[in-house]
C-alpha cells in the first residue's frame, strides 16, 4: 500500500515538473517573435538619365501656295500646263489674246514720235526766234549810238520802234524756249504711257512666280480671264501653284508643354507613307495657343527636292521636351511627400531606417531625378513607408530597379499601318 502511494506521488511530481517546463517554453516564444525585424523592400540610388520627350502627329503643307491671276484681262490663247506639271521661276505658263491692246501700243508710239516732232519743230522755232532778235538787237543798238552821236539824226519815233521789236524778239525767243519746255514735257508723257501700255502688252504672258508644282488648273484655251487687278475673290486664277521642294511640317504641341519649346529644337520626323526618317529642327512657332484645341502651332522646315513627301501626308514627330544624363535617380515611389518637403526614408549600413528630405528635379513616370540629399548607392525604402519608424531596424528585400527612363508623353500620334491591320482584322473601315 505504503509502495502503490509512493509511485502515485512520484508521478504527480513527474507531471508537475512536465508542466513546469512546458510553461516556461511557451512563455519564450512571444518574446523570440516580438525580436523578429519588419522586412521592406528597397532599392538603390543610381546614375542614369532622365528623357522627357512628346510624340505628335503633324502634317505636311507646301511652303507657299500662290494663285496665279494675269494683270490684264483677254482670252486664254495658250496654256503651257497642267496639273501635276513641274514649272519654274520665270516660266510662261500661259498667254493670253487682248487685241485692243495692240491697238493701244501703236497709238501711244505714234504718239510719243510725234512728241519727238515737236521738239525738233520747237527746236527750229527758237534758231529762227534767236536769229530775229540778235538782228533787231543789232539795230536797236546801231540806231541808239547814231542818235547818241548826232542828236537829231534818228526820229525819236524810228528808235522807239526799233526798241519795240527788239524787246518783240526777245519775247518770241522766251515763248519759243516755253514751247520746247512744253513739247519735251509732251515727249515725256507720251513716253510714259506707251511703257505702261508696253508693260500691260507683256502682261499677256503669264509667268510662273516660283518654283513649284502646278496643283490645280482652272482655265483652259479660250476662256475669258479676269484681270487680277482687284481684290474681287470671286475672279478664278490661271493655276494655283505650291511650292514642294520644301515643305513646312506642323505639329499641334499641347499647352502644358509650350513652354519646353524653342527654336532650334530637335525633332525626329517619321513618314509612315513612304517608310522614311529623318531628323529636323523647329525653325518657327505661332507663340499663340488656339482657343478651341490649346495648341500651339510649331513647323519644321523640311527639304523635299524630289517630291517624294506629298503635301498632305501625315507623320509621327518626337520631340526631345526636357533630358537630364549622369544624375541620380530613384524610383517615383520611394518618394513621400510631407508637407512641401519631399522626403525619402533611407537604411544606413545598420539597416536602420532615417527620414531624409531631398530635392527632386525633373520627374519621369518611374524614376526621379534627386538633386540633393543622396548619394548614388544609398537604399531608399519603396512603399508603405507609413509603418516605419526613425532609426528603426528593418530587414531589406534589395530590388532591381533601372537607371534611366525615357518618359513618353503622347499628343496624337497617326499609325497608319496599324490602322490598316485594324480594319483588315475588322473587316474594313469603322
């Protein structure tokens, strides 16, 4: 009995000593999970570059458009082209049959060689006019030194006659001189008018202003055209020529980026139409935003000697906006903004997390630019930074994160084979 209560006992003691070091086992493993780090994901700061470009979609235009009208209004006796057709500076492109014109040339030549008459009949006139008064001067002068030296030889009456047609003379001379003054004024408008009417006679040959092609004709032989020579719209030109071999592309830049845009600019062109690129630079802006589309018009001239780009083509443009190289950057998301500081929270060598204001320049969709407050090489925490603390130790999960970025911004661009694929897929146009 006294063994059975004794084997009792010791089990008790047993099962006691059990629970005793099972207790004190559970109560070390809070204290082992309290001393468990947080883990956070981060990232290093690197160098690298930062493109902010704007792609567009712009379209070709001629670089003058110019309608051709004649000076003088006849009949179309001869056209030299047509539409399609190649002409250049000082070219006839068409003749015209204005025959009162002729009529007018030979009148005002009649009348400028009978100017010419006058003058030489007035030339003659002043000779004989000159002679007369040289004699009657002579004998006015004989007769006064002869009543001079004998008074009482010469009448008082012959040597005032005398005097009378001396003075005559001299008159004649002077109205002589006035004619001739007269007769080459004469000449002079009637020379005038017959190099008018000369120059409206060359008129009749219509000539090309400048190198171009002809995109439009609207006259044909024998139709009546209207001279030019007023600002009535309504006269129909000879031929509207465009001036291709250099042609202006425009592209609608937002408002948001007008302020990026200068002179000199470059802009990589794409011309889906004929598989072509090239590089071009803005040569002029509108400084102007339209009220309806809040864009500003920006052209870039573009060489097009072979005409191989058609007025009215479209192309895709990429326009270098803004661009920073060799700086630092980090990802867009391990930027916290506090207040109107942004903030990064940085690990030291210990893990540790501490908060750091920095200065943030140009910004992509996935990287910034860090002007100051890191080093290349730092880790910077990238999201949910709210649930750490300063100087908190954490467990870093190291990302691979890029460099560099090119941040896109689209204003419309034109994929005309995409376009195509879509409508073969869809079975023709929407």
């Amino acid at each position: 009995m006294l063994k059975q209560v004794a084997r009792i006992l010791a089990a008790a003691g047993a099962l006691a000593g059990i629970v005793a070091i099972s207790a004190c086992h559970s109560n070390g493993a809070p204290a082992a999970t309290a001393a468990a780090m947080p883990a956070a994901q981060v990232a290093a700061a690197q160098r690298g570059d930062i493109s902010h470009v704007l792609t567009l979609a712009g379209q070709f235009q001629p670089y003058q458009v110019v309608d051709v009208h004649p000076k003088v209004s006849g009949y179309m006796k001869k056209i030299n082209v047509d539409i399609g057709d190649i002409v250049h500076q000082g070219e006839t492109i068409a003749i015209l049959e204005v025959p009162e014109l002729k009529a007018q040339v030979e009148q005002t030549a009649f009348e400028v060689k009978q100017s010419l008459e006058e003058i030489t009949r007035a030339q003659h006139e002043i000779k004989r006019a000159e002679a007369l008064n040289f004699a009657q001067h002579a004998e006015y002068v004989r007769l006064k030194q002869a009543a001079a030296t004998r008074p009482g030889l010469i009448a008082q009456q012959e040597l005032d006659n005398a005097q009378s047609q001396d003075l005559s003379s001299q008159a004649q001379v002077d109205a002589a001189k006035a004619a001739m003054a007269a007769a080459q004024q004469h000449a002079e408008a009637a020379r005038a008018d017959n190099e008018r009417v000369q120059a409206l006679e060359s008129y009749t040959s219509v000539i090309a202003p400048l190198d171009g092609v002809v995109i439009w004709r609207y006259a044909d032989t024998g139709a009546l055209i209207q001279g030019g020579t007023t600002s009535n719209t309504s006269d129909l030109p000879i031929v509207r020529i465009s001036q291709s071999a250099l042609l202006r592309l425009r592209v609608p830049v937002p408002e948001d980026d007008v302020r990026f845009i200068h002179e000199g600019d470059q802009v990589s062109v794409r011309v889906d139409a004929i598989d072509r690129s090239f590089t071009g630079k803005v040569v002029r802006f509108t400084r102007d935003v339209n009220f309806e589309t809040r864009t500003m018009e920006t052209e870039v001239d573009v060489e097009n000697r072979n005409l191989s780009i058609a007025p009215g083509m479209y192309a895709n443009t990429l326009l270098q906006l803004e661009e920073a190289k060799n700086i630092v950057t980090i990802p867009v998301e391990a930027l916290v903004l506090r207040g109107q500081q942004e903030t990064a929270y940085v690990l030291d060598s210990a893990n540790r997390v501490h908060i750091r204001d920095v200065e943030v320049g140009l910004q992509g969709q996935k990287l910034a630019q860090i002007v100051s407050g890191l080093q290349p090489g730092e880790r910077v925490i990238l999201g949910g930074q709210e649930k750490y603390q300063e100087g908190e130790e954490v467990s870093p999960l190291m990302t691979n994160e890029p460099a560099s970025e090119v941040y896109h911004e689209t204003g419309g661009t034109i994929d005309m084979k995409g376009e195509e694929a879509a409508q073969q897929s869809t079975g023709g146009p929407s």
